[in-house]
C-alpha cells in the first residue's frame, strides 16, 4: 500500500537558517506528492505540489522535487522566518485514488 | 469567497452522546473527505464521498456515519461507539476533474468528551 515517511521532529531553527524535511515515499504507479502546512489551531493548507518525476514545486520561498529514483520529496526553503513555524506534512495521493497517505508531520520552530 | 467552512470549532460531548459536525464547501467540488488527527500523527481517513447520495469507508470508520444529501455539505456524526472520540477532525474537498486532486482543507473542529 501507499506509505509516506517524514523525518522526525521537533526541528528548531534560528532566522534565516536553511531548513530541510526528508520526505519518502512507497506508492505502486506515479504518485502526485503534496507538502501542507499546518499553523497553530489550524487547519491544513497546501503549500506546493509536484505531480511527476522530477518536477519541482515552489512557493514561498519553499521548494521540493520529485525525486522518482530515489521516492523522495524532500521540503527546503533557503532562509526560515518565524512565520514559517508550524507543522508540514507530506502526502501522496495516486491518479485513479482520491485518497492522500500523509506523512506523521514534523514540527517546526524558527527562533528570533 | 470560496472555501469550507466547519462547524463548531470547539466542541465538548459527555460520554454516550452522539454529536454531529458540520461541513460546507461552496468550491463546487465532487468529492469530500473527513480527517482524524491526533497529537504527533498525521491524518487518518474516516470516511469520502465522490458524488452525492455515495459514500465510502476510510481507515478509521468504526463508532462514525456520514451522509451526503447535498453536494455542499458531509457532515460527520461521531456516535457512543466510538471508543476514543476525542481528536482534531479535519474536513476536505477536491475536485474530479484533474488528475492532480489537490484537497483543500477546512479550519477543523476540536471535539474533547469529558
């Protein structure tokens, strides 16, 4: 079956650090892939997807590639804010399946 | 604007009560879906809807029911059997017209049984 591991958290940064979150994956066919966020409180939102091998997504400022030889889906951004402290999940979900297998959600803390 | 709504945001239940919580999307979307979260885990799958007046069981279904009577709305009914109702449940929706199926997700609702 379908299966996405995260790396484990807490993760805590100090501003502008370079952050990453390992994501890796176990699908049969050619999952899309999915990082969301989660702030406080919250529900999810989507921060950005890749839908086929070596596609990369963005947005604000994050960034994650699909990396189909590898099943990886791995989340950086350049240069952390303490906005950017929540939880991110990753998450696949297949073409002929509406479901999504998410990940266990690391934490993130960006200190001033 | 559009987007899901889900209602009430905090909700308390006594043991033995069932409670339903509400969810309303106005994106125009086919399918819905209700999301368990518990601390330190990721979401687990209750139960999905592709198309009004269908609906299927997710990972998580026992001590839940669900109805879609109407495309905007999948309320989700978490009834005295089950055993450990206390979670962040999340709502979600997408549509079936591409291949990505991108969910959008609603604010949730807290529900603690005292």
């Amino acid at each position: 079956g379908n299966s996405v591991t995260q790396m484990e958290g807490p993760v805590t940064l100090s501003e502008e650090a370079f952050l990453t979150i390992n994501c890796t994956y176990t699908a049969t066919g050619y999952p899309s892939l999915f990082w969301y966020v989660q702030y406080p409180g919250e529900g999810l939102q989507l921060l950005l997807k890749a839908t086929k091998a070596d596609d990369k997504g963005s947005n604000k400022g994050f960034e994650a590639t699909y990396r189909k030889e590898t099943t990886s889906f791995h989340l950086e951004k350049g240069s952390v804010q303490v906005s950017d402290s929540a939880v991110y999940f990753c998450a696949l979900s297949r073409s002929n399946d509406y479901k999504l297998s998410f990940g266990a959600g690391t934490t993130v803390t960006v200190r001033a | 604007d559009g987007g899901i709504t889900q209602s009430p945001k905090y909700l308390f239940r006594k043991e033995g009560q069932n409670v339903t919580l509400s969810c309303e999307q106005n994106l125009n979307h086919d399918a819905m879906y209700w999301y368990r979260q518990d601390p330190g885990q990721g979401l687990r799958l209750i139960y999905y809807s592709q198309i009004v007046n269908d609906f299927q069981k997710g990972d998580i279904a026992e001590g839940y029911s669900v109805s879609r009577e109407k495309k905007e709305s999948f309320p989700l009914t978490v009834t005295s059997a089950q055993k450990n109702p206390t979670a962040f449940y999340l709502c979600a929706s997408s549509s079936k017209t591409g291949t990505t199926d991108t969910q959008y997700f609603g604010p949730g609702t807290r529900l603690t049984v005292l």
